[in-house]
C-alpha cells in the first residue's frame, strides 16, 4: 500500500491552499497539456503533497515553480497522480460475471472490438486475453487497451510481471472461472514471468487519455473499472459520454464495483447485465 502524505500543519485544506493546488493544475494544464483540474480534489491534494515532502520543499507553490521549470520533476508529478494500481484477474467474480453472461452473447459477433480505458501495466487486458481464449474468441477480438501514462504503456507490451506475484495472480484466475493451471500462459525469466506471445498478438497498447482525447473506434465491450472514482462529477459525465458514443448497439460496458451508471444521463440506455460487478448492456435506440 503506497504511502501519501497530508500537509504537515493541517488536515484542512484552507482557502489559500486550494487556490494554490488550482494554480498549479492550471499551469500544468497550459504548460503541458496535461489536464488534472476535474480530478477529484481531496486525491489530488495527496498526491500533490506526497511529492511536496519527497522533494523537501515547503509549499504548493514552491512544487509549482519546479514542475514549470523542470520537466523532470513534471514526470515524478505525472506519476503521482497517474493512479496504476491493477493486477491480473482483478476483482475474479467480474471476470467470472463476464464469462459466463457477455463471452456467450460475443460468440454471435463476427470480429469482436474490446476497449479496455486506463489498462495501466496491462495486467487486465492480459487477462480478458486469456480469458477470450479459453472461450474460443481471441483469434476474432482485437483488445485496444490504452492509458494516459506512456510509460506504463511502454512496459505493458512486453507482457512481463514480477514472479513473486503470480501466487496471488493464480488464485485470481482460479476464482474468475480459468479452465487450466494458469503457469500455462507464461514462461519464468529469472524474476519475472513472460506471457506468452500468442497472447499479445491480438492486443494493441496505445496512449489515449480519458480526460482530453475523443473516441477512436466503435466497441461491442468497454471496460473501464476504477477509473472514474478519480475524477468530479462532471469529469465522470464527460467520460460516460465519450463510452457511451464508443459503444456499438447492444455492446457491453463493464465499471469498477465502486462505480456506477445510475446518475447519468445514460442511465435509460443501458440494462443492467449484472448489478454487483457493474456490467451493463447499451440498449438499441
């Protein structure tokens, strides 16, 4: 679990506090083209002084003065707050939901989109992967899996994860349903396992943003779990616009269980497939 800081003086956040955290979003918004501004604030503002300390500096606008002129420390700020936390199989009983009420609806489609937004290290995008096929599908899918962060996109495509996960990795997939050992997948290199290229053959990793970018294709299923419980309600209703214009008729849309379609405005478009692991279905119109 990652350590985050408040700043030393106060848990409140004081007025001249909050416009300097706005300062420094805006500048990082003109200077970079990066746009944290609709994220939700009390994250941000961990994040923001976790670095704050790390670097010994004294204030918001002390850390503003650096990420403008230092596109250095622009990158260990970007880090911060690009959130990564991901792993294969996460949360089973959705992959397990996915398999057994979407993989048979998809087994009609001819080639098969999947969309999965804020794939972070990929983890999860090798695990629909998997998924697929062991339920025939992979060889007529294409996974887009996509993230902000370059870097972690970078590390995605080559496939591999450390070793010492793949205990907790395997009783992942074992709970989401997996129809064979799962050491199947992957080779052992040194420290670190390799999945297998097969895998990745039908993957595509690119950079998009969420926040900034516009759609770039029509998908029968989106997955964007746990990303949106970063970002205002109105960062959330401009990205549940973007998916819903990305979604074909019928496709899926699957969210983190701490997030939902019930407050949108797209709420009427959809049927709920399955209510506890948040997977829904876009009606024809």
């Amino acid at each position: 679990m990652e350590q985050l800081y408040q700043p030393v003086e106060t848990n409140e956040c004081s007025k001249l506090e909050k416009l300097e955290i706005e300062l420094l979003l805006e500048g990082i918004y003109r200077h970079y083209g990066l746009d944290f501004r609709n994220y939700n604030f009390s994250s941000v503002r961990r994040r923001i002084w976790h670095r704050i300390q790390l670097e010994k500096l004294t204030s918001v606008t002390s850390l503003l003065d650096r990420v403008l002129r230092e596109p250095q420390m622009m990158d260990k700020l970007f880090s911060d707050l690009s959130i990564n936390v991901t792993e294969m199989f996460r949360d089973p009983d959705f992959f397990k939901a996915f398999r057994m009420r979407v993989a048979p609806v998809l087994k009609e489609v001819p080639i098969i989109r999947i969309w999965h937004a804020g794939c972070s290290t990929g983890e999860e995008a090798y695990s629909m992967a998997i998924l697929l096929h062991e339920e025939g599908l992979l060889k007529k899918a294409k996974i887009y899996a996509t993230d902000m962060n370059e870097r972690v996109i970078m590390k995605a495509k080559l496939g591999r994860f450390p070793l010492n996960k793949m205990q907790g990795y395997t009783s992942n997939y074992v709970a989401s349903g997996g129809k064979q050992a799962f050491s199947e997948y992957y080779k052992v290199v040194s420290e670190e396992v390799e999945f297998h290229p097969f895998l990745r053959e039908n993957i595509i990793f690119a950079q998009h943003n969420l926040v900034t970018d516009s759609s770039f294709n029509e998908f029968h299923v989106i997955i964007c779990r746990n990303v949106m419980i970063y970002f205002d309600r109105d960062l959330q209703d401009r990205v549940h616009h973007l998916m819903f214009e990305s979604l074909a008729p019928s496709g899926f849309l699957g969210l983190g269980n701490r997030e939902s379609i019930s407050y949108t405005k797209f709420n009427q478009f959809y049927q709920e497939i399955d209510s506890n692991e948040k997977i829904y279905q876009k009606m024809k119109l």
